[in-house]
C-alpha cells in the first residue's frame, strides 16, 4: 500500500499534469505549424498537434508518475478502478452513426422537414442540422446525435469555403447545441447518466427540469445563427442531391436495430460491443453500400476521453471540496466555468459524491455542467467526436480553441439565462459570502484561478506564432 506522503505527491502531480494538458490543448495549432517547418520531426509535431491525442498523451505521463512514486502495482490497481465504458461506447456509437445506412436516415428525416419549412432549401437543412439532430441526442445519445449533425454539416456548409465566421459560428452552436439538446431524457447526457440513477431522475424528471427549457434554447441558438448567416448559408450550402446509390430498406433496417441495441445496452460493453463487432461484419460483407468507416477518428476520440479519465480519477481531492463549498447559485454559474476544463461527466459524478445535498445544489451541478459543455472540445464527452470531423475544413487543418470559445459564449450565455432563469443576483455579488466560500475550501486548487488566464496567454502565443510563421 502507498503511503500518505506518496499518495498526496501522486495527487499534485494529477493536478500539474491535469493543467498542462488543458493548457496544450490551446497550443495544438502551434505544434501542427512546426510539423511545416520542422519536416524532419513533423510525425512527432503532428502528433502532439492532435487534439484527440493531447489528454492520453499526458495520462500516459501520469502512469509514469505513479509508477516510480508507488510502484507498477499501484499503478495498475489504478487503472483496474477507472471506468473506460463511456470512452468504449463514444467509440462504437460514433463509428455506427457515421455509416451510410444510418446517414441516410438521418438525411431523409432532415430533407421531409425542409421541405416542410417555408425557407429555401440549404438554410432549412442548416437550421435543422442544429436544431433537430441535437435534440434526437435525447433518443440516440450525444456522441451519435454530434457525429450526425457534424457529418451532415461538413457537407452542407463546411466543405463549400465558406468564412472563418460561420465555420466558428457553426461550430459553436452545434457544441452547445448537442450538450443541452441531450437532457429531454435521462440516459443520453453523459453528465445527467452519471448522477440519474443515484439521485433517482426520470426521463420525465428532466424533461421538466430541463428538457423543454434547452428545446427552446436549441431552437432559438439555432435560429439565430442561420438568421445571421443566412445570405451566406443561401449562396454556398450544397443542396444538391447525394449521388450514391441507395442502400436497401433491409439492410437499413438491421443498422437501425443494431444502432438501438447499442443505445439500450450503452452500460454493458460486453454488449455493445459484441453488437459492434457484427455491425464491423455487416459492413464488411456489404461493402458496396458503406463508405469509409471512421475507425481512425473513432479510436483517437475514444483515446482522448479515456486519458480524461485517467487524469480526472486524480482531480476529486480539490474538485470535490470545491463544489461542496459552493452557494446553489455560485455553484451553477462555478460548474460552467469548471466544465470548459474539465468533462462535465466527471464534475456531476464527483458532485454526486457529496452527502447530504439538496435540491437545488443537484440542479444547479447539472444544469451548469450542461450549459457549459460546448466552451472547449474537452467539456463534453461528444466534443472530440465532432471536432475529429470536422477540423479538416479549418485553416492548417486545425481548430483555434479560443475561437471556439469566442464563438460558443453566445449560445452558452442563452443556455445559462434558461436554466437559471431567476437566478439570487444578491447572492451572486455577495463578495462576503464568495470570501466565506473560499476560505471554506481547501487551497491546492488554488492553481484554478490562474489557469484560465495561463491557458489564454498560451493560445493567443501560439497563434502569434503560427501567424508570424506563415508571413515569412
């Protein structure tokens, strides 16, 4: 057994490694400029430039730690109590989802209501691209609802040069989108799957919490993002019918039940994934009616959420106390600033930790956790999943991180006013009572407070970089 002494240098180190990680994830753009400038290691800058890549990268330095802090046994028990069922499943379901059979259910249900809508074609499919997919999230989960709408959006609007500005705007959007549009039931959302059972949720539960307040600010993000956009959306998004042949209404079928099976079964990965493996055989015997498979884009998704795991087992000894000493309200508005540096999964399942709580502290965790998920591709468990699709429509084949989190403030603020519709504003700017809170919490998160401003300074130095680089 380790040691107290040993066991409190492993929980710094997390912390270290934790922000680190969170930092390089606003630095990528920097490491994918030297793989241009550096060709003799551009396998290696490539590398540390991919997003998906950045949180398994760290964890894998953290194994290192504890390792020679504790000993490979340690270790290993370590591992042994991390859940990597979320990351398996994210995996599967994404690859599944992104299959023709399943694309083309997905763009026949977009196309019948288009043609229902009293605008022109292109802008009909973008503002139910944002809209509709994200609230199936509730029936076929996140990560399935993310893959759909990103795919279905590359090739509407991202692949057609358009600007920067709707590429962002976009990409904003359908971030927050996907991580309130989940709440309608109680199994979709990862962050709401991780407390329903404990705290007893129903999926009528949260449709009354919840589910019609993010149906209004889904539709409304939705709306006015086309509405701003629309003359460019009208001129570029490609409305011209797929020109592949049509799978079969049987085989349709049989990925749909497959797909369902997964959804339902998405806590047994012996399950899922014994499913999975004759979706794989399905596919491979069909060949002619399915594309690529995104087994690569899959695997590095599901490699990025499992080093969150990894490295967020490790954060509970500064984030629990965090929570636990928050006011309902400082809570919410806190949970959102936390879940743009952590997974809003593992913030509710550590708050759900917390003996003794009301209410209102259950709701102000989950509804901060969900307002928050669209800031940063690591606030929600789908996030990598779409931002693997869709960063090859981007400059340099990359996202900008603190675009994406210029471009999700909006949408987030209108998730934000939603869920905390009438929040105490007395209670809010008490500084007495915020003073109270912090003195209440233990002092090594203390690195928190300037993370934020660490991880800005980063970003806007890799970009200088990246600039100055490319105009020479």
């Amino acid at each position: 057994m380790p040691q107290i002494s040993q066991i409190l240098v492993v929980e710094a180190i997390a912390a270290i490694l934790f922000a680190l990680a969170v930092t390089h994830t606003f630095a990528t753009r920097y490491f994918e400029h030297l793989a241009h400038r550096q060709p003799a290691h551009a396998g290696l800058w490539h590398l540390f430039g991919e997003v998906e890549a950045v949180f398994g990268l760290w964890s894998i330095l953290l194994i290192v730690a504890i390792t020679v802090s504790t000993g490979w046994a340690s270790a290993v028990e370590y591992l042994d109590e991390r859940q990597f069922i979320e990351p398996m499943f994210v995996f599967v379901i994404m690859v599944m989802a992104a299959s023709r059979p399943i694309l083309q259910v997905a763009a026949d249900a977009v196309q019948i209501c288009a043609r229902a809508m009293p605008v022109q074609r292109g802008l009909a499919r973008y503002f139910l691209g944002l809209s509709l997919v994200p609230l199936l999230g509730s029936l076929i989960t996140e990560p399935a609802a993310m893959t759909l709408a990103a795919l279905m959006l590359r090739d509407l609007i991202f692949s057609r040069g358009v600007s920067k500005g709707l590429k962002y705007g976009t990409l904003g959007v359908l971030f927050v989108n996907v991580s309130i549009g989940g709440v309608l039931t109680n199994f979709a959302a990862p962050p709401v799957l991780m407390v329903a059972a404990k705290w007893g949720w129903s999926s009528a539960d949260m449709f009354a919490m919840l589910g019609w307040k993010a149906m209004i600010g889904v539709c409304f993000n939705a709306a006015v993002v086309s509405l701003l956009f629309r003359n460019e959306i009208v001129a570029r998004a490609d409305v011209s019918a797929s020109d592949k042949r049509r799978v079969p209404s049987l085989l349709v079928i049989i990925h749909l039940v497959l797909l369902a099976g997964v959804v339902f079964a998405n806590h047994h990965p012996e399950v899922f994934f014994g499913l999975f493996l004759m979706f794989l055989g399905l596919a491979e015997a069909y060949k002619r009616h399915h594309d690529r498979l995104l087994l690569r884009e899959g695997l590095l998704v599901a490699f990025f959420l499992a080093g969150l795991v990894v490295l967020g087992g490790l954060q509970k000894w500064w984030l629990q106390p965090t929570l636990a000493g928050m006011s309902d309200t400082a809570l919410f508005f806190g949970a959102v600033g936390l879940t743009a540096i952590t997974d809003n999964a593992a913030l509710t399942y550590l708050g759900s930790l917390v003996d003794g709580v009301t209410d209102e502290f259950k709701y102000s965790l989950v509804a901060g956790a969900v307002a928050g998920g669209g800031l940063t591709v690591i606030a929600n468990a789908p996030n990598p999943a779409g931002f693997a699709i869709l960063r090859d429509s981007f400059d340099d084949k990359a996202i900008n991180p603190l675009g994406l989190l210029v471009a999700a403030l909006p949408p987030t603020l209108v998730a934000v006013l939603l869920f905390r519709a009438r929040p105490d504003v007395g209670e809010f700017f008490d500084l007495e009572a915020w003073g109270r809170w912090f003195e209440g919490v233990d002092r090594g998160f203390a690195f928190l407070l300037v993370l934020p401003v660490v991880v800005a300074v980063v970003g806007l130095w890799a970009e200088s970089q990246r600039r100055r680089g490319r105009s020479r």
